[in-house]
C-alpha cells in the first residue's frame, strides 16, 4: 500500500441524511407531547462471490465500505486481493463483493463467535488469525495536544450521536487531523467501515491514530492490530483480556480518555506529554 495522498477528503457523519434517521413522537418526563430524531436499523447481508457470510444490522450508509472491512477483519478478504466489483441492492438490502480469487470459507462459517458489541458482533474462525505475526509500527507517536485536539473535535462535529443517540463512531488521524469519521449502531461495524474505507483507498496505517467511543475489547484490539494502527484511543475503559492482547501485540492504547484526562494502558512509550495541564475548577 502507499502513504495516505494529501489531497484525500475526509469522511465525516452525515447526520442530517433522511435514509439514517425518522422523527418519532412520544411524551416527555412530564406527559407532555414531543418527538426525537431515532436512528435506522437495517438489516445488510454480506455475500463474497456466491457464497453468503453474514447478516448484519447496520445504518445502511456505506455498505462497500462495511463489507470490505468485515470480510479483511475476518481474514477472508487478503490484503493482495483483486476486488472486481461490489454489488449493492438496496431493494433487496444486500452486498456482494467479487474477487478474482475463488473463495470458499465453508468450514470457517462453521465456528462463530458472539462477540461483546452491543449490536450483537460476530466473528468467524480463528479469532487470533495472523495475530502473532502482526507488527506494529514502533516508532510511531501520539502527542497529548494532538489528543487533547481530536477529542475536542470528536465532540463538537456534528453527528448522528448528537442527533439522535444510540451509535457509536470511530475516527481515523495522522496526528490531529481527522481522516475519516464514521458512525453505526455497533461499534464493530464502524471499525469495520474504517477498515474498509483504508483499503479501498490505499490508506497506510502505521502512523495512524484510531478512536473509538466503543469499550476497548478483544474484538476491538484484535481488529486494530489486524488493521496495523499502533495507537488505539477510546472515551470507555478496559476489559481485562483486551489489556493482554494490546500489550502482547505492542498496542498503545489509550482509554477514559474525556477532557484532559486518560489512562494509558498498554505502549506508554508512544506518548509525548508536551500539553501543559489545565488547573483543575
């Protein structure tokens, strides 16, 4: 792959899309008449070639992108794979990616995995896959201005969570610059629409931040070593397993990261502290 092309355009929310979200009326606290904005749950199966992998429930908005980035985060997708076309059908509320490369993942459809996402992720096969051999950039860096920064953005750009609640989003940056923002209702498919979104465009990720709003998991360690971003950043906390696997993976990750506060985990040696401190109020 080739370093990210300056000119690249960022990808960010699009809260104000009518296919993402319906207004719905209801009572307030006290019975008086009101109505909120509530976000689409879609159903999207996933077929690669003839062969149907997945149903997944989903905003709907960029499905090339989710396909693409579940089936490399599955390791049925190679990274030196010839996509010859995806096929979407709105109608029929499908996605089918084509690659040169006959496939044929049976056996691995067999053995599933519930995952801990909250729309209900699931993983095929081996979970540690390719994990061993994955290497992380070292020499890559996250000052606490550009983190102090991001977060700042994160919180202010519009967005589908500001609208309406119940998604997740992740972000992608070279040091405080957004690449690209993306939300859904699990924070595994927005993972996965970043994966995407990166290989389609031939993003390189060794110099690369990830942000999630999503709790740092095994899933989500897994998929960001599988991805090759060395620095993971998150509003949430830990679970214990996912602490292991950063560490043993050499993954910086970072965690209740809000305001000027976080906690580093895992790969401290990443970290630039040259933000001074605000006084606390």
């Amino acid at each position: 792959m080739t370093a990210s092309p300056p000119s690249l355009p960022p990808v960010y929310p699009e809260p104000d899309d009518p296919r993402l979200t319906r207004e719905v009326s209801g009572v307030d606290q006290t019975g008086a008449a009101t109505s909120t904005s509530v976000v689409h749950e879609r159903a999207l199966t996933l077929y690669l070639n003839a062969q149907e992998i997945v149903t997944m429930m989903t905003i709907g908005d960029h499905p090339d992108l989710l396909a693409v980035g579940f089936l490399l985060n599955q390791n049925m997708l190679r990274a030196d794979d010839e996509i010859t076309a995806i096929d979407i059908d709105e109608d029929l509320e499908v996605v089918v990616v084509r690659t040169k490369r006959a496939t044929n993942y049976e056996d691995k459809l067999k053995k599933r995995v519930r995952t801990s996402g909250c729309a209900q992720g699931t993983a095929f096969g081996d979970l540690m896959e390719n994990f061993d051999a994955a290497r992380l950039d070292g020499s890559a860096r996250i000052r606490t201005s550009w983190l102090y920064s991001l977060l700042a953005q994160v919180n202010t750009a519009p967005s589908l969570y500001l609208k309406a609640g119940a998604i997740h989003g992740c972000v992608l940056a070279r040091q405080d610059d957004i690449l690209a923002y993306i939300e859904d209702v699990g924070r595994h498919n927005a993972v996965d629409k970043i994966a995407g979104w990166m290989h389609l465009r031939g993003v390189e990720a060794a110099d690369k931040i990830f942000y999630t709003t999503g709790r740092l998991t095994s899933e989500m360690i897994l998929k960001c070593v599988a991805m090759g971003v060395p620095i993971l950043v998150s509003r949430s906390g830990f679970t214990a397993y996912g602490v292991d696997l950063a560490r043993k993976a050499g993954l910086t990750l970072i965690g209740r990261a809000r305001g000027q506060r976080f906690v580093v985990l895992s790969g401290p040696e990443r970290v630039v502290f040259d933000a001074p401190l605000r006084a606390a109020k």
